[in-house]
C-alpha cells in the first residue's frame, strides 16, 4: 500500500515539473512536440530531414534528444549543425519532466520557436509521461506491422499527429495502410495522419506545413 | 532517499519470485527462454514459425505472451494449437516474475521440455528483469537499423542468443551485418548469433537446433 502512495507522489512531483516546463514554454512561444516511437521506427531521421528544411526557412529551433547511454542520435543531428542537447537516460525507459527542465536551462527560449523532443524508442512509458509537450507525436513505421495502434494506444490517445513511415517498405510488406489508419482514428477521432517515407523523401512536406501551423497557432493563442 | 529502498524492496521481491519460478522449473526440467525485442521485430512470427516444427519433433512446450492490452498475439499462437497464456500488463512496459509464477499456475510443467516467454514489445525494461528463465534471446530486426545492440547493450549482455530477423530486407536497407555482429560480440562474446528471416523460413533450423540442445543440456545437468 505505501508503495501506491510513493508513486502517486512521483507522478505529481512529475506533473508539477511538466506544468512549470508548460509554463516557460508558452511564456516564450515555444511550440514544444515529443515525438515517440519503438526503437528504429526513424525518429532521428525524421529530424535529419526536416531540421535543415526548418532551418533553411527561417524556425528557429532546437532538438533534445534522449537515449539510454549513447550519443549517437545527438551526433547524427549536430553535423548538420542543428542546436541538439543530448539526454541520457541510463537504464531508464522515457525522458521525464525534470531531465527537459534541465536541459531547458541551457537553451535561449527567447531565440526559438520550436522544440523538438525525440524521446527514447519505446512505445510504452514515454506515453504516459507529461514533460510540458503541446503533443506528442506517435510515430510508427511499415515493417513493425499495422496493428502496432491497436497494441499501444496510449500513445495515440495523447498525440495529435500520427506518422506511418518507411512506406518505402510498402511493397515489401503485407501492412495494410487503411486498417492502420482507421485504428488510429478510431482511438483518437481527432488525430491527423501522415504517410511518409524519411528515406524517399517523400511526404515530408505535409510535416513541415503542420509544424509551421502550429506555430502559428501558438503565437496567435498567446498574443 | 526513501524511494530507493523501497525500489530496492520491490527489486529483491521480484528477484525472490523469479528464484522461486527458475526452482520449479528447474525441478521439472523446462528449459525457458524469456525473448525480448522492440515491437514488431518478429517475435510473435517466429514462435508461428517455429512451433508447429517443434511440435511435429514432438518438443512438447508452452508459450507465455505478453502484451499490454491486446490477445492479438496469443490468438495468431493458439490457431496453430500450440498451448499459449496470455499476460495483459496494462500500462506496464514488461513481465515481472509475480506474473510468470501466477501462469506457472496453468501449465503441467510434468509435461512440458520446454517453455516460451514472448515479452512485451520493449528493448529497454524488460532485460531489467528475472523472470527465472534459463536465459533471454536478443531478437533485433533488419529495419531497426544494426545500431540497436550498441543502444541497448543490457539485453546482450542478459542473452546467450542474439537473432537478426527480416533479413529478407536486407537488400532495401543500408543495414550492416558484420558491425551489427560486432558489436554485439563487443558486448557479449559469449553470445551466438543467428541470422534469419521468419517470412521467408530461413535460417530457422539453427534456432530449433540451438533450442533440442539446450533442452538436453538442461536435462543432462538435471540428472
């Protein structure tokens, strides 16, 4: 019984952390999204190819990037000289609230428009945990399957965009993109989906639009 | 401060638990392995694969899958009539030794040579715990990337089987075997790695093999 009672006062030491990151956020017009996905479904290369777009038209931003021990993805991200903070987790399975509002302390809020948490591949316990995130953005990839909605729907639940990539692999698979699409919907009527392939390039620019969409609306909302 | 110790506690019940499942299953000779990988890397396919084979070589054995919500996996299993219990974890990203020892419950371990814990789709979590398995299988898959071992070393380091599945994709992808290989050799040079591909049937006569021969080493140990 005691344990229950520690958790609960984990999860609301948590949520006061996400909360106080909310807060900064918005008080800087910071379009903040977490973007979660098992490991290798393409997080990083989603950022390799949209930062230098983002970067090329003028939104100003900044990627924190999180994995247990490795500095990898961060790497992969600073050669293209995009400002990237790299959060190491250790054996634990998701960034919390506090680890952003840590990093959150080394950046210039002021100068950006834009955060970008690419948070450990793990399609479990990311998505129960707040960091402060306007969204999170379930990201899921052909060769995985199409039931992977149906299997993790918490994540689905809390994101406002859903992202299919490698449909590059489509030919390759038996994924079925309408049965995929139609659980996403049916578990986040709300929700937008978007078919892409990180490799091809290819539908990319529909994550760029909405991106800038939302910073807009952000900007506009605080005004 | 406090938190610690009762992790600590909850840690050593768990490890009591899976103590106590490695003696019964000890006692009854049933060779266990516990697979681990991210979603939809194949784990489910290979036990479909797999286990009609050793069914036919009359292997006799039980599955145990995980999922969080779903019985998706343990319907594709028990449609072969391969003998399968279902754990649902909820939001919980991994089985624990409590939940193996209830299903222990089910099953005449008398009767079986050997059992097949599926874990919840998860690289990180699941390799942090005992179940009381003989040992853990790394199943990694092709479209994941061959940076996977070197991002989550601990699952090597738990496994005396590491498998490389969809190899089939091999060929679409910039996938590199021999540092993929590597490293998890790097890791674990005691690990033996497989190659296969459940889709296309191949290079799943090593892992029945590696399979009959540690049943038999468990059963000549046992004598």
């Amino acid at each position: 019984m005691a344990f229950k009672v520690i958790e609960k006062n984990i999860l609301k030491a948590s949520e006061d952390t996400a909360n106080e990151n909310r807060e900064v956020l918005r008080h800087n017009n910071v379009f903040t999204v977490n973007i979660i996905s098992s490991p290798g479904a393409g997080k990083t290369s989603l950022i390799e190819r949209v930062g230098p777009v983002l970067k090329e038209e003028g939104v100003p931003f900044t990627v924190i990037t999180g994995d247990c021990f490795t500095t990898r993805d961060a790497e992969r991200i600073d050669v293209l000289k995009i400002p990237v903070i790299q959060i190491n987790t250790g054996n634990a399975c998701h960034i919390n609230g506090q680890l952003i509002k840590a990093a959150l302390k080394d950046v210039d809020l002021t100068k950006m428009d834009l955060l970008i948490i690419e948070n450990v591949g793990n399609l479990v316990c990311p998505a129960q945990f707040d960091l402060g995130e306007d969204t999170k953005i379930a990201l899921f990839s052909v060769p995985e399957g199409d039931d992977k909605p149906v299997k993790y729907p918490l994540i689905i639940k809390q994101s406002r965009l859903a992202l299919i990539n490698k449909m590059d692999l489509l030919e390759h698979s038996d994924f079925d993109v309408s049965f995929c699409e139609e659980s996403i919907k049916k578990i986040n009527p709300g929700i937008e989906t978007l078919l892409i392939s990180c490799k091809k390039d290819e539908g990319l620019d529909g994550f760029i639009s909405w991106v800038k969409e939302n910073i807009k609306i952000k900007k506009e909302r605080n005004r």
